[in-house]
C-alpha cells in the first residue's frame, strides 16, 4: 500500500521533490510504471503528495536528468524504453571463443544497442586494500591496472579496473596498451591460466568523483560496485576486478541452481 502526504515522510529529511522522485523512481524500477507508460499528470501528483506545481516539476526533472523518463512543455512525461537493463555477468565470465569479440561486447548488444569498450589506463598501479588482499599481494604492493570504460550507444554503462599479479602480467599481452581482442579471459586461458571460479561482492554505495565523471551521472544516487575476483587452477587468483555502474540505470541477475 502507498503511503500519501506528509505522514509518509515523517523522519525524512530530503525535500519534497527528492522524496516525489524517489517514490516515483521506485515504480519505475519495479515496474509498476512499466517501459513507455505515462507518469500521473501534474495534478495527480499535487494531490498524491500535496506539493505545489513547481515542486512535482522539480521531482520530474530530477528523473530526466537521471534518464529515466522522457518529456517536454505540453506532453505527457514517459517512462524511457530501456529505464533499466538487466545485465547477466555470468554469461560473460568465460573466454571468449577464437575470433569474437570480448564476452560483455556482444552480450550487452543483446540488450539492443551499440557496445564498444574504451580503454583509460594501463599500467603498474597500487591497488585498493580489498583487491591487494584479493590478489594476495604484500603490503604496498603493485599490480598491473587495466582500466577501461564499457559503453552502450555512446552511453556510459560500467568503469572497470582490473589489476593482475605482476608475476602473471609481464612480459604479455595483458601489459600491452590497446584493447585486447576477445578481452582478458581468453588471453589468461591462452596463457595457460584458465578461469576456474569467479567470486562476486556486490555492494551499493555513493559515487567517487571520478564514477560521478566517467558515468556521467546526475546526481549522488548510489552506484552498484561490484568487486569480482577470478581464480585458476588450485585456487590461485589471476584477476581482481573493480566494476562501478549506475544503480539505478542497471541490475545485477544471477541464477543459481538448487541442489
């Protein structure tokens, strides 16, 4: 049941177009205002929150900065095609076969679009704590950083740093600054490192400057940060990825099967 007025706001200090929005917002990533319908009228939502017309338009400007709804003066405010994409990492975990693109590029094509990867840095970089542990990596230890940015029709979808024990990234291609043809996974196969098993953190949290840059985002809504972890033979981790995207343009779906 929804809760209407100001007894629905009790203890919440955002303003009241914050809280519009994130009602709204909510209904949209659920579902219950689906891909290509319209949101209430203005005077629906007045009466909904008891808020005056300036402020439901604050609300509804928000969500279009954000890219979740589209509209202009005199029309109907829609929710947009693709509000949310679901994106399956495990169908993108194994290598790739010979010859195709890396496994995200044409998974995420799927979803309809265009996907392209670009990359921003390469080279031997301290990594964050929970990724040198990760990796098993002394105190104030380097790994190699590749860095790069994952994108849909020229929209930012996922900022992505994976770091790679120095012992395994030397001397290879993985050092190498340009795009790596069917992406990581194949090459450390091709390596004689094959992934094994692949652990997944997922957590949600605000932004860092540089994922509130790179992603384009609109505001301080929280970025779903994913620290995945891949291991080969004997349990021997090869790659400790940090992946960043916009929480409330993206879900994560995993299957898992009962045994």
């Amino acid at each position: 049941m929804t809760v209407s007025g100001t007894e629905a706001y009790e203890g919440d200090r955002r303003s009241l177009h914050q809280r519009i929005a994130a009602d709204l917002r909510d209904e949209i990533m659920s579902g219950d205002l689906a891909p290509g319908a319209k949101l209430p009228s203005t005077a629906q939502l007045k009466e909904r929150f008891g808020a005056s017309n300036a402020t439901v338009q604050k609300a509804l400007q928000l969500l279009k900065d954000e890219r979740l709804v589209l509209g202009r003066a005199g029309a109907a405010v829609t929710v947009r095609e693709h509000r949310q994409r679901t994106m399956r990492p495990a169908s993108y975990m194994a290598p790739a076969a010979s010859g195709e693109p890396y496994r995200w590029l044409s998974e995420a094509e799927k979803l309809g679009g265009r996907a392209r990867s670009k990359l921003l840095d390469v080279g031997e970089a301290r990594p964050p704590a929970d990724v040198a542990a990760a990796l098993g990596l002394p105190e104030s230890g380097a790994a190699l950083l590749r860095a790069q940015l994952l994108m849909i029709d020229d929209e930012p979808v996922e900022l992505v740093k994976s770091f790679y024990p120095l012992e395994i990234a030397r001397g290879t291609e993985v050092m190498s600054r340009r795009r790596i043809k069917g992406g990581t996974p194949t090459l450390l196969a091709d390596l004689g490192y094959p992934p094994r098993l692949s652990v997944d953190r997922v957590s949600a949290r605000v932004p860092t400057q540089e994922e509130f840059r790179v992603l384009r985002l609109p505001s301080d809504l929280p970025v779903l940060r994913t620290l995945r972890v891949v291991f080969t033979d004997d349990d021997v981790p090869i790659e400790a990825t940090v992946m960043a995207k916009a929480g409330h343009l993206y879900e994560l779906r995993y299957e898992f099967t009962a045994r």
